[in-house]
C-alpha cells in the first residue's frame, strides 16, 4: 500500500510540473501567416458615420494583436476608433509611434486627435515646417503586418469614400516600411530623406523610364503577358 502511495505522489507532481509549461505554451500567439489581402471600403451613400464598420474592427484586430509595437503614418485623422485603439495599446505596453502632417494636426478637427495621442504618452512627430503633405497612410504591427493604401484614418475614408487597403504579413515587406516610418519619426521627411528604392545592377539612379526602357511581364510559366515601351 505504502508503495502505490509513493507511485501516486510521484505521478501527482510530475503533473503539477508539466502543467504550467502547457498553459505557458498555449498563451504564446501564434505567428501570422504570411500573405496578402486586399479591402475595399467605403458606402459610397454620400455621407460619413461615426459608427464602426469593417475597417473599424481590422484595424482593431490588427492593433489588438500587437504585443510589441505599432508604428503609424497619418494625413487626416479624425476616426475615433482608432485614436481610442492606439490609446489602449500604449495603455498595455504597446510601444506605439505616430507620423502626421503639421497642417493637418493644426485644423481644429483633426488636431484634437493628434493631442489626444499625445496626452496619452503617444510620441507624435509632424513635417514642420515643411510645406509639402505627409500624406502616407500606413501602419507597421511588431515589424511583421502592414496596413498600407489609400484609406485615410477618417470617418470619410473609412465609411464613405471609395478606398483600398492591403494588409501584407512579410517581415521583410516591413522591414522596409519600417525603414521609411524610422526616418520620418527621426524628423526626416519629404526630400529629407535618404532614398532608400532598391537599384540594380550596380547602377547609381533607377533603370527605368529611360528612352527606349522596355518592361516584359512574364507569368510563373515564363510566358510573356504584357509588354510596355517607354516614349523614347
């Protein structure tokens, strides 16, 4: 009797071992998949809400799920869904940083939310004094997802507008929107930045759009799809 005891204690702690490290790996998030999606938004009725619709809750999913950082470009910027997303991101620990225009962040609407960002701990960085728009509209979600297109973060880009947005998962896609999102946060914008456009063949400028340059389209098969002549 004394040894099955001894055998059921034995089982009972390598229980209580093992048990932890289960729950510890069942809570780590799973990677995303790599891959690309494409949304289009917009009512098209001629008026803009306030009420949350579908790029509403992908923003949200995207932000929610970041655990490390969320960085973010901005032009107009008055949708209050997102404001309160990222507030509630830098609130868990997010590390989250915001682009934007200075004129833009000026006008009585929109400057709301920009200040509501920094009042939150939110570090905002414009293109003062620069008179050219920061007008990219992206985000980058732990260095791996992009938001990216033409959708303002406005209650008209999000609910009336006609717009396009992608959400590309690639690491190394966002490495290099990463790369652009650090110098315009470091105070570099417009022609203040460094080019940072991947050339080839060892040239010093770009290829294309030379006199005579011809672009070949080919499928995966190696069959010629379209061909483009540039006016020479």
């Amino acid at each position: 009797m004394t040894h099955c005891y001894r055998i059921l204690i034995a089982l009972l702690l390598a229980c209580a071992l093992i048990a932890p490290r289960a729950t510890l790996a069942q809570s780590t998030p799973p990677e995303p998949a790599e891959g690309v999606s494409a949304h289009f938004f917009g009512s098209l009725t001629g008026s803009a809400t306030t009420a949350p619709g579908p790029a509403d809750a992908l923003f949200a999913s995207l932000a929610d799920a970041a655990v490390s950082s969320i960085d973010i470009a901005l032009y107009d910027f008055d949708r209050a869904t997102v404001r309160d997303t990222l507030i509630a991101a830098r609130a868990r620990g997010v590390t989250v940083r915001v682009v934007g225009d200075d004129a833009a962040a000026a006008r009585s609407d929109d400057g709301a939310f920009y200040q509501a960002l920094r009042d939150a701990g939110i570090t905002v960085v414009t293109d003062a004094p620069r008179t050219s728009l920061q007008h990219n509209k992206f985000a980058v979600f732990d260095n791996r997802t992009i938001w990216t297109g033409s959708t303002n973060f406005s209650n008209n880009a999000f609910t009336r507008n006609g717009e396009n947005t992608l959400i590309i998962t690639d690491t190394q896609t966002a490495q290099i929107f990463a790369t652009e999102f650090a110098e315009m946060a470091g105070g570099a914008f417009s022609t203040g930045k460094t080019n940072n456009t991947d050339l080839y063949w060892g040239r010093g400028q770009p290829v294309w759009n030379n006199s005579g340059d011809t672009a070949t389209l080919r499928d995966a098969g190696g069959v010629v799809r379209s061909v483009f002549r540039y006016p020479g």
